[in-house]
C-alpha cells in the first residue's frame, strides 16, 4: 500500500468515526460542511483526493483539527516531525504552500502550521468556528494578514493572533519568500 493510500484509509476512518460520534448522516454532515454527499461517500471509502478547504470545513464541522482527520494518535511521548516528510495540503501556483506539521492532543488542541507564500500569492480562508484563534510569527520575509478586509502587514520578527472566526487571507507581500509558522489554537470540544 503506498503512503498515499494509508493516508486516505486513515482520512476515511477517522472522519467515518467522528461523524458516527456526533450523531451526523452523510446528508447532515454535507449539508452542514457545505460538501457534497457524493464527495463524502468516496471520502469514507478512501477514495478521490478532497482539498485543504475540504477538510478545513468538514474538520470545523466535526469539531476535530485537521490532522486529527488526517492520522490517529501519536502513542509516542515525543514527537519530532520533519518538516520533509510532511505533503504540502495547500499549493500556489507560485510555490507557496502550507505543511500541517503537528497537532497537540488534548481538549483544547493546538495545530503548528509551516507556510511559505511566495510576494503576491494569497490563501483566503474561510472564517472558522467560534472560539478559534491563530496566531502566525513570521520567521522570514514579510505578509500581509487579511482580517474582515483590513490590511494588517507582517515581517519578520513579528506575530500576529486573530479571532479567526471571520474571514481571513495571507498574501506574501515584498520582494522574498515569506517563511511563518502558524499555530491554530482550537476550542474545547469532541476529537
């Protein structure tokens, strides 16, 4: 089975297993996620390829992280992740792109993000469920945070946190490649 394939196994289990916990059917879950039933038919049995909006949305839904859908729980007491051996979920047409690097588990689990965004480029996010916070440290170059339509520029050595239950853009801005490191900070609620 190749790396991808167990990936989508353990997507399809996991969002299977949230669904049933909440109590959704297919309909109720797409209807609440905005994605189609069929699309999350084929999800379940490990097929298609759904994108980073997909299961940023379908992850609020089910109040669970994103990486929580992607893989089971670490057993290990450390985890060291290379950023190298983790797929991009989101990519630029410039060579921008987002790498969910870990989350931490617990009621109130947190997600470490590693994003480059090439000047130019943007990623606009839609807003996420109440109580969701983000905070993003740009490590390198410099952005610009979009949050209900105001401008919020971000170089290096800068950190910037939102409620990011609102609408929400970064665009790398400048004449380098803009290296962040973002943590999305989740409410208490089912894993």
């Amino acid at each position: 089975m190749t790396e991808t394939e167990a990936a989508l196994r353990a997507l399809a289990h996991n969002v299977r297993a949230a669904r049933t916990r909440a109590g959704l059917s297919l309909d109720e879950l797409g209807r609440r996620a905005k994605v189609s039933k069929g699309a999350l038919v084929g999800l379940e049995k490990a097929q298609g390829n759904p994108n980073f909006a997909t299961l940023v949305r379908l992850a609020d839904t089910l109040g669970a992280s994103v990486s929580a859908l992607m893989e089971g729980r670490s057993e290990e007491r450390v985890r060291v992740v290379s950023a190298a051996t983790v797929m991009p979920l989101w990519k630029g047409e410039r060579g921008s792109e987002a790498r969910l690097m870990l989350t931490t588990s617990g009621p109130a689990a947190t997600e470490v993000w590693r994003w480059t965004l090439e000047p130019g480029e943007e990623y606009p996010s839609h807003p996420h469920q109440a109580g969701v916070v983000e905070t993003v440290n740009v490590t390198a170059g410099q952005m610009v945070l979009v949050v209900d339509g105001t401008d919020h520029p971000v170089e290096a050595g800068q950190t910037a946190t939102f409620d990011a239950d609102a609408p929400h853009t970064y665009r790398g801005s400048g004449t380098e490649t803009c290296h962040l490191i973002m943590t999305v900070h989740l409410p208490p609620g089912p894993a």
